[in-house]
C-alpha cells in the first residue's frame, strides 16, 4: 500500500477511533487528570456522553442518575473500595424486557472513575476491570456519541485560523439551487416541488485553495446499531460520494474501517481507493468489495490512545510506516472482528490539493435471523461533521468569556443543539478537536444565534498563549457532528 504520499494525520486516526470507543481490559488505573481540571463536576470526555453515574457507598455501588447498564463483581471487601470488575448489561424497557444485544449492554467508551485523588480514565468496551487506586468515590459510564470528525492542521507556522479545510452542511450539491430554509416544515419535506431524491446530512469538505490539511469523518457503527455484526454477515458496506468541480487529488481517497475482535481488541485499519469518476455526480464506494483485497494496514488501537498526543503520533506513524499488520485483507483475517466503524478520509499532507467533495449515506446490510418478514437488516447512517463556528468576541480578565457564531448556515444543526457539558478550551494545536481534556466551561448560554461560553480560572493560564485558543464541544445529534472555534487573545 502506497503511504509515501503523506506524512498522515496523527492524532487525527486515532480521534476517529473514539467513536468506536472501546479496547480491551484495563489492568491498572489510566491517564491520570491530576489538577482535575473537570472540576465543575463533568467526568465524560467529549465524543462521549454520560449514560450513568454510580456512587460508592459502604463498600457497594448505587445508581446515582441514568441508566442501570452495569454489573459490578469482585468489588474489594476491605476497607475502602479500590478496585472493581464490571460487565455492561442489557437495558430494560417498562416491561423489563431487553432492549439491547442478548449478549452484552450497551458499548461503554470509557469509564470516568473520581478517585480522592481525582478524575482517572479507563478503556471502555463491554467488559473490563479497574485495579489497586486511591479509594473510589464515583463511576460514570460514558457513552460514544454516533461518530467523530477531525480536522488536522499541518502548517503550524500560520497564524492560528489556518485550518484551510472545512466541514460544512450546506445540501446536496446535485440540486444547487434548492432553497432548504424552509425543509424543516414537515409540510414542505413532502412537496411536489422539491426532487423526490434530494439528499439530507450531506456533509462537505471544502478548502478555498490548496492545502495540505486532512479531514477524517468516521461513524460510530457499533455504538448506534444494538447488534454486534461480524465482518462475514456483512451483505453490504457502502458510501456515496459526489466530486465537486473544484477538487483535485484522489477520489474517494483514505477509506477507515474500525474492528472489534473476538478478544475486544479495537483496531484500525486504512487503505486507499482511487476512483477515475465524473465529477459533479453522485458515485457509490462499496467498502465491503475494497474489504476482500489484501490492500490494508492495521494498527492496534485503544481509547488511552487519545491520552497525549505522542501516542497519537505513534499510532499514525505506525500504520504509515511499521503497521502492526500491512496488505492485509480484512474478510478473510478479520471474518469473526465486529464491524465497528467506517470513515473517509480527504486530503494530501504531503503534496498540496484543493478539496471539494461530498459524503452521504454509509449504508450497512446483514442478514435478519429473527423470524421477521423483512430477510436483511438494513440501516443508513450520515457522517459527522466538524463544524467551524467564529470567535465574535472575547474578554479575558481572571476568567475568559467568548462569544460564538456559526460561519454559514449549516442544515439539520443549531447552536441549541451545543451540548453544554462537552464545552472546552485548548490552546491551540494542529488538531481540531484537540484530544486532550484542556478546560471545561463553567458557563454556557445561548441566544439569538449566539453561544457564549465562560471558563473559570482553574487550568487557564495553561491553556492560554501567543499561539492562540481552540474552543470545542459536540452537538446533541445522533450523527455526533461537533463544533470548534479558533481564537488569539487581543
């Protein structure tokens, strides 16, 4: 596989792995957060969302808020509690029947355990344990929104607002001219005025001009569809992809799959499909068909992978370079792995290209084995996007407060939708979203268009420089598109 081309996008991969959100068994305490800069009482990371909290009490766990989705075993008996294994369960519906897989609850992308020591993090999955820390006090279940977009910005010599490539949600670029300002009427969704094949949640990636920047865009399969799909049940795997009149370099480009094996091993594997289309038409990538050619590298992955961003590198590095496995073919060494996510990848880190294309539709089939008329399950899900919103103002006294705006109309997405607890700030880096903690956000409102978020002074000195902030957080969609804004102090 050709990977010359690109010294690839670090961290950006291994982001995209979030959304998978899982790994294997944690034998020891993780990344440690040891000023607790979630200190405002937020334990989940963004890309994730808090499922449940259990408080320990008396050497037992209760339910504190949410969902009863684990079970906890070998809980230490002596003195305070300071190790645990744990299993997810099966959510019940009123009838206290199961709702989720028979085999396992839902997927967990990590667990946030409040030490006396602080707020420590432990890979998720559908099993794991936590072992021999500072006494515990809380547990919180964090699980993976529906997917995670990255930008990755590679001239670090530019002033901070040189992320030259954009997700946008701006329609289908087959029907340009269509006024979409009135879809969200139900009424009007329906018209015999509008093409009966106009496309919803397309996401565009764009740059005004040519770049060495790279998006990522990968859907969190597993975590949005209650089965667990082996790689040999798969029917379909396909995206639809549209090459608009300005792009230039390879279509469709990287193509992302996520693997979780037999053993919850999380892996990530990347290959590179060159497609002599149109342009300015829509196209079909059948994933499942690229699946069957020995063409891909495959790194071993896991959520503490987003711990530091040396670890991103290496990951990057590796699948680049020194892949844990390389021209591999994924059905026939991966035919038992659950299908845990797929993702495109836009860009050349190496040699300049302008970027204009779309993506739409990731479409997953597998055979039905219930007793139902319908022979295949079929599910269709759109990509997340990665918002750009601006900095209209900023005050920084001992607090920072900003106010943000959207850039351009975006279809299916308003500031409303910001997910308060998932606010944060970095300084500013070459990855948007930045994958380390920074500073949650002590206030954030919204009105008129407008969010205004504040950050206390704990951590912000840490964060705040010459090189500028980043301020990020998700979206409360099911597609789990998020947003970020880039900004210097004046």
């Amino acid at each position: 596989m050709d990977f010359d081309r690109r010294s690839y996008l670090k961290g950006a991969v291994t982001t995209g792995a979030i959304v998978a959100g899982l790994g294997g068994v944690s034998t020891g305490f993780g990344h440690t957060n040891n000023d607790d800069r979630r200190a405002n009482g937020v334990p989940c990371p963004a890309g994730t969302t808090e499922l449940a909290r259990y408080t320990v009490e008396d050497g037992s766990f209760t339910l504190e808020s949410g969902d009863d989705v684990l079970s906890f075993e070998d809980v230490s008996d002596r003195g305070p509690v300071r190790s645990f294994s744990w299993d997810s369960k099966p959510i019940a519906d009123d009838e206290s029947e199961s709702v989720a897989d028979e085999e396992s609850g839902p997927v967990v992308a990590v667990l946030s355990v409040r030490t006396t020591a602080g707020l420590e993090l432990f890979e998720g999955g559908f099993e794991g344990e936590v072992a021999n820390g500072p006494p515990i006090r809380e547990v919180s279940v964090c699980a993976p929104r529906g997917g995670r977009a990255v930008l990755c910005e590679l001239d670090m010599d530019h002033p901070p607002d040189a992320y030259d490539t954009e997700f946008h949600l701006d329609g289908d670029p087959a029907y340009p001219h269509v006024e979409y300002s009135d879809l969200e009427d139900s009424d009007t969704e329906d018209s015999d005025d509008l093409p009966s094949d106009l496309r919803r949640g397309v996401v565009h990636v764009v740059s005004d001009e040519e770049t060495t920047d790279y998006a990522h865009s990968m859907v969190n399969v597993l975590a949005r569809t209650d089965e667990r799909i082996h790689l040999s049940e798969l029917a379909t795997v396909s995206y639809d992809y549209y090459e608009g009149a300005h792009n230039s370099g390879t279509v469709p480009d990287e193509v992302f799959v996520t693997l979780l094996t037999p053993d919850d091993q999380l892996k990530l594997a990347v290959t590179t499909v060159r497609e002599s289309v149109d342009a300015e038409e829509w196209q079909t990538l059948d994933v499942l068909d690229v699946m069957g050619h020995d063409v891909w590298n495959v790194e071993d992955i896991s959520f503490t992978d987003l711990s530091t961003s040396e670890l991103s590198i290496t990951t990057a590095q590796n699948l680049r370079d020194d892949p844990d496995q390389g021209n591999v073919d994924l059905l026939e060494e991966f035919g038992d792995a659950t299908l845990a996510g797929v993702g495109f990848g836009a860009g050349n880190t190496l040699e300049p290209t302008r970027i204009d294309r779309y993506f739409d539709d990731l479409t997953i089939e597998w055979p039905n084995d219930t007793d139902d008329d319908d022979k295949v399950h079929t599910v269709t899900h759109d990509f997340p996007a990665l918002l750009p919103l601006t900095v209209d103002d900023v005050e920084r006294q001992r607090t920072l407060t900003a106010t943000h705006s959207f850039q351009q109309p975006e279809l299916g997405v308003s500031l409303d939708d910001a997910v308060p607890e998932s606010v944060k700030l970095n300084t500013f880096g070459p990855f948007a979203t930045p994958p380390e903690p920074g500073v949650a956000a002590s206030e954030v409102s919204i009105e008129d268009d407008s969010l205004e978020v504040q950050f206390g002074p704990q951590g912000l000195d840490e964060e705040l420089d010459d090189a500028g902030f980043i301020v990020s957080g998700d979206f409360d969609l099911p597609t789990g598109t998020s947003f970020f804004a880039v900004g210097e102090l004046e």
